[in-house]
C-alpha cells in the first residue's frame, strides 16, 4: 500500500518540530543548572568572606558545592565548612581544604631558667626534646652537691634553633661558679644576676664570663657584691693645680652618695664616683661631706679630709687670712653635732734658707727593689725603718741610705713607717715625707689603691696633717684582669711538668737536688693559683709491697707541698695525698713504664671524680704513656682545704718520713738493681728540691738594737711576700693564722 504524498509531509514536520523542542529543553536546562551553579558559588563564596576565610576557593559542579584552599589550622577549616553549610545544604558541600603539616610550624620560644642557692638548684622552662632533659638534670646534679635539684622543665618536640646548644652549655657552665645566681637562657642570649662575697670576686668573675662567652651568644650580667666595711669610714677632697678632685670618698647609701656626688659636680669635679660601704661615723655624713667639699670650693685650694668624726681641712698658703676665717667659721656652724673641726691655714714660704726641709724618701721600682734615703731621729728609729721595709718589700730587696738628725720634729718616725706601708700599696713609685706634707706617688693596679692610701694615711697622721696622692691606674697591673684560672693554674703546672720529672732519692721521699730548678718554675707558676683547692698527688710502680708504696707516696707528695712552703708559697689549697701503685700510667712489665708510673700529679680538686684515669683501670699493655698535659685530671669530690698551719706540719711531717728506718725498706721494696745503679731512674713528674737554711739571709745587728731597747714598730704579718692584690681566700686564710697565733699567745700568758 502506498502512502499519499500529503501524508508523508505531515509526519517529518512533527519528527523536525519534536527534534526542535528537545533541542530548546536542553538548552534551558543547561541554563538553569548554570544559573543555579553561579548562585550557589556566588552565595557561599559571600558568606566565607563574610567570616574571613577568603584563603578559601569555591567551586560549583551542579548542586555540588567543592570548597578547596589551606586553611590556617583544624579549628578553621571546619568554620569554613560551617560557613558553606549555612547558606547551602551541608549535604552538597564537598571538602577538599588542607591543612599544613604541624611538624612545619614554627618552633616555640625556647628558655631555661636556672635558680642556685644553699640548697639546691631548680630549673624551669620548655627546651627541645633533642637536647636531652635527662642529660641536663644529671648536669645539674653533680653540681648542687648534695642539694636538691627541682626540675620543672617541658619539651617540645622541635629542632633547636640557632645558638641555643652553644647558650645552655655556656650558662651550665656559669653555674658552676655562682652559688647564689639566677640563669636566664634562650637561643644565642644568657642573662646572670649573682651574688659574690667580695668585689674582687665580682670582677674576676666578670671578666672570666666575658671572656669564655661563646661568639654570637650576647651576655647580660648584673653581679653584685657586698658592701664592704670601710674603716676608718674616709672621705678627702682637694683642689689644686690638677683641679677639684677625690683621693678616696666613701657613702652610706645611694641617697648619699648621690648628694655627696651632686656637691662635687657643683665644686667642679668631673667623672666621679663614691664607694657604697658599711661603718658610717652617723647618719649625718652626707650632711658633713656637702658642707665640707662646699667650704674647700669656696676657698679654693687646699683638701679637706672627713675620717669618720674627724674633720681637717687644710687650706693652701694662697689663701687669704680673712677668707680662711670666714670659710672656717660657717664650716664649724654647718658641721652636725658630732663632727669636729681641725682647720689649718698653710704659712707662707720664707726666704729660702741655705739648708733645706728635712726630708724622708723611699722608691719602689717595678723589679720591686726599694731604696730608702734621708733622714731619721736615731738610730732605734733606723733599725725599726729598715726592719720594716725587710719584712715589707724582702730582705734582699731594700738598700737603706739614711742619716742621723736628731733635730727632726716630734712624730717623724710614725710619718716614715706610715709612708713605706702606703708605699706597700703600690706596684711601683715613691714617697717623701717633710714636717708639713707625706706625698706619695706612683701607679697602681688596683682602682682603690688611692682610698686606701687615703685612710691608712689620715689614721695613721692624725688631725691636721697634710698628705698629697697621686697614684695612677694602670689596668695591665690589674691582678684581676690577669689572674689564670683553674684551668689555666693546672695547665702552667703541667707545662713545666712536660720539661722534666721531679726526682726523688730511690726508694725514699728525700728530693734530689736536680728536682730544684723544676720546683722553682712551679712555685712561679701557683703564685696567682691560691684561690683553687690542687691536689698534689704521688704515684708509685708495682714494685714492692702495697702499703709500703701507698706510704712512700704520701710521703713523697708532702715533700713537695714542704719544697713550695720553703719557697713562700701559700699552700693551704694543696693537698697531698697518696695512691701508691694504684693508678698506673703505663705498663709495669717494662723499666720505662715503671719509671713514668712514678710521678707527681697536680690535679685540680672540686666536686666530681678523676675521670682522667679510675682508679681500677690501668693501661693496657703497650699503651702509649700520656704526657703532663694529658695527666690533668678533671676535678676530684670537693675536699677541705687544709689551714696554713695544718700544711706546715704535714710539710714537717714529710721530712721526718723520708729519713727514718723506712726509707731502707721502701727503697729494696720499689727500686730494681738497674735503679739502684742509676738514681735517674726514680725520677719521677714534677719538681724540686728542698731549700735549705743556708737560703735565708741573716738580719743585721739592727735586731740585736731592738732587743735591748723595745721600740714599737708595726710587725708585718703573713703578707711578708705580696703579691700586687691578694685575693680574698688568701686574705681570709692569712686572718685565721694570725688569729690562731694570738689565741695561742694569750693561752700561753
């Protein structure tokens, strides 16, 4: 059958319109779906920023929501999906947000704060988990010494930064030299604030910190030390040719210094300082410096000098009789209660007479030789000089060149003692003394030096006196600059040690003579080394028995403590002690492994073991022998510093050990035929050899004078050799002899 035309054109204009619908459906789909993307995007992406998450991007697949961008943290990566999900259905927004690794963020700020006191040491902050908490608490540990340690501290699992290794280490170290401190640590930075016992602590330790601090860590320090008691409590001002200037000046209290200070500026001084101390004469002694310095600025030449209550002012020969009246008088009536006045107008020169003022002169040279000329009221008065400056500057060192004039006014011999005992005070310089004036000049290493010349010279003078200083400063004779430390003590002795052995004679504890030379060096080099507890420690081989070796070691380490006695050296921080054949160096089998097993060792003693060589280990054999240097033991547990007296008697001790019946014995006990043959072969590390009598000059016929007609002179104590500064432990040491001398003396009475 066959279709009619008309038929066939209605049936493709319906497939041509149905083809045209479908085609127009897709496309309005396609547009809404499009429009209902964009609002969607458009709508969250305001509500994200509404919230500040614009870090996030918005991405819109249909009815699908994707959210994508880093989020700072957890916590805001879920308030960006709860920002989406409250203007779209939760269940269309996709997350595809990420979040930074928290092992990449920053690293916290890492501290430590130490806290040291008598009992113990606590320490607080947040270090890195790599550096060892364990290792810090042991640390500290060894060094409270039987204190507690209270440990506070967190970790944190970071790397540490730059300079926080070099920082702990550095201020663990510190700790160990401040008892009574507080540590502040962090990356490259150490903050200390201390306690010492004396100034010249402060400064040592000051200088030592500065020193050792590690490049790139900066160091703050506030160490502080106690007033120090100032007697007789003096204060001097004068001006001169020079200018308005202090010799010493001493104040109770920042309030009075400050006012003590301020009246000097105003006087026209410039650059300077007062010293805070304890022993103020009244309450009233800024009142009493004001009015004193105001009354030499007024006059305008001249000094005036407060010793405790004592007043004098000394005005110079240009000074008007009538200004001088008139500067006395309102001096007197602005002085408080308890304050007296000495006031003295300086005549004018005369005509010059043929003979000049009697005159008393003393110089000390830097080799530390002085000559004494001029001239003294007798001859007990030149017995008693020359006696002093023996005892003050050593024996070999004084040449005396002075006349009898007895003539001389009344108090001149105290005037001279009291200027070679300022002169004590300098490294190098001289004095005059004249009826009217004591000058002493020179240079010193010690900023004090001129206050103390101050106030040796104004009690010893008395009212009224005239006296003139002039020392200078020099800081390359500061001792305190340039005292070694521990280390550096240990390291000297074991440098010479290196140069040679100290030899003894066999088997006995007798010092050969050739041991001298080396002794000598090691008691230049322990001078400045008194503040540091050194064990001085013997050493013998295996030859013979035990206990006879362990005595012929202790006796033989406190001949050498005896030597350096005889050689003025203080040796109350020595300490002898024997290990006999317990701590070998080398192999015993062999003569020269015995002969280096025989030695003395000086060994740095505080608080911690020898971990240089244990007790139980000796070297393998064939081990290479370690020289002096590599001998230095690490420090030993903290002993008792024996007192001066206790040392002398060890030394004394000692001498009688090594010449007794068991010297025979110890020597066939130890030594082998080959050593009795050769004396060389009991040579052992160190130095010296005994001085003897014939070594001590012999005082001249003065004493005898003296012994018949007593005169009262100032007897030197145990500072007979002086160094230019002595520390305190030696000063405290040299107090307790003296005092255990006079409470013997009164027992005896």
């Amino acid at each position: 059958m066959r279709l009619a035309p008309k038929l066939l054109g209605i049936q493709t204009i319906g497939l041509i319109a149905f083809g045209l619908a479908a085609a127009l459906s897709f496309f309005a789909a396609t547009w809404a779906a499009s429009a209902i993307e964009d609002v969607s995007a458009t709508t969250v992406r305001r509500a994200l920023t509404e919230e500040g998450h614009s870090w996030a991007g918005v991405h819109a697949d249909g009815l699908s929501i994707t959210l994508t961008g880093e989020a700072p943290t957890e916590a805001t990566r879920f308030r960006a999906l709860g920002a989406a999900g409250s203007v779209v259905d939760a269940g269309r927004v996709i997350d595809a947000m990420t979040v930074p690794d928290p092992a990449a963020i920053k690293a916290p700020d890492f501290s430590v704060e130490l806290l040291r006191n008598d009992d113990g040491i606590s320490l607080i902050g947040l270090v890195p988990a790599s550096e060892g908490r364990d290792a810090i608490v042991t640390r500290l540990t060894s060094l409270a010494r039987g204190g507690t340690v209270t440990d506070m501290l967190e970790t944190a699992s970071h790397p540490a930064p730059e300079g926080w290794d070099e920082a702990l280490d550095f201020g663990l170290d510190a700790l160990g030299d401040l008892p009574r401190s507080k540590i502040s640590i962090g990356a490259a930075r150490v903050a200390i604030t201390a306690i010492t016992d004396s100034a010249d602590q402060k400064a040592r330790l000051e200088s030592t910190l500065r020193r050792d601090v590690p490049a790139g860590i900066m160091l703050t320090l506030d160490i502080s030390a106690p007033r120090p008691v100032i007697t007789p409590f003096t204060l001097r001002f004068l001006i001169d040719a020079e200018g308005p200037r202090f010799d010493a000046c001493s104040a109770d209290t920042e309030k009075a210094r400050g006012r003590i200070l301020a009246a000097a500026r105003a006087a026209g001084a410039a650059a300077v300082d007062c010293t805070i101390g304890m022993g103020v004469p009244s309450p009233a002694w800024a009142e009493a410096s004001e009015a004193a310095i105001a009354a030499m600025a007024e006059l305008g030449a001249g000094s005036v000098t407060l010793s405790d209550a004592d007043v004098s002012l000394i005005a110079a020969d240009s000074v008007a009789q009538a200004d001088f009246d008139h500067v006395v008088g309102e001096l007197e009536t602005a002085l408080p209660e308890v304050f007296s006045l000495t006031a003295v107008l300086t005549p004018k020169p005369e005509a010059t007479a043929n003979q000049g003022p009697p005159e008393f002169t003393a110089t000390l040279s830097d080799e530390g030789r002085v000559q004494v000329r001029g001239r003294l009221p007798d001859a007990l008065t030149r017995s008693a000089v020359e006696n002093f400056a023996r005892a003050r500057f050593s024996i070999g060192k004084v040449y005396i060149a002075t006349r009898i004039d007895p003539a001389l006014p009344e108090g001149w011999p105290v005037r001279a003692l009291a200027a070679l005992e300022a002169l004590d005070a300098l490294a190098e310089g001289n004095v005059l003394v004249r009826p009217d004036l004591v000058r002493v000049q020179g240079v010193t290493g010690s900023t004090n030096t001129a206050a103390e010349i101050a106030r040796l010279l104004s009690a010893k003078l008395g009212e009224g006196q005239e006296f003139d200083i002039r020392v200078r400063y020099e800081p390359k004779l500061d001792p305190v600059l340039a005292l070694p430390t521990a280390e550096e003590c240990i390291a000297k002795i074991a440098a010479v040690l290196d140069e040679g052995q100290i030899a003894f004679e066999p088997g006995s504890a007798t010092l050969s003579p050739s041991a001298r030379p080396l002794l000598d060096q090691i008691a230049e080099a322990l001078k400045d080394c008194a503040d540091y507890p050194i064990e001085v420690a013997g050493h013998t081989d295996s030859q013979g028995r035990d206990e006879m070796n362990l005595a012929l070691s202790e006796d033989r380490a406190e001949a050498v403590v005896a030597s350096l006695m005889e050689r003025r050296i203080l040796t109350g921080n020595l300490r002898p002690t024997g290990y006999g054949e317990s701590r070998p160096v080398a192999d015993n089998d062999t003569e020269e492994g015995r002969e280096a097993n025989r030695r003395i060792e000086f060994t740095l003693l505080e608080g911690g073991a020898d971990a240089s060589m244990p007790a139980d280990a000796p070297l393998a054999e064939g081990a290479e022998i370690p020289d002096a240097a590599e001998r230095v033991a690490a420090p030993e547990a903290g002993r008792p510093e024996p007192r001066p007296e206790d040392a002398m008697a060890e030394g004394a001790d000692s001498g009688n050990e090594g010449s007794g019946d068991e010297a025979p014995a110890a020597a066939t006990a130890e030594a082998d035929p080959a050593a009795a043959e050769d004396p060389a072969a009991e040579a052992v590390t160190g130095a010296a050899a005994e001085a003897g009598p014939e070594d001590t000059p012999a005082v001249g016929s003065a004493e005898a004078a003296l012994e018949v007609s007593p005169v009262e002179v100032q007897t030197p104590g145990d500072d007979t050799i002086k160094p230019l500064v002595r520390p305190a432990a030696i000063e405290a040491r040299a107090a307790e002899a003296a005092a255990g001398d006079t409470a013997d003396d009164d027992t005896a009475d």
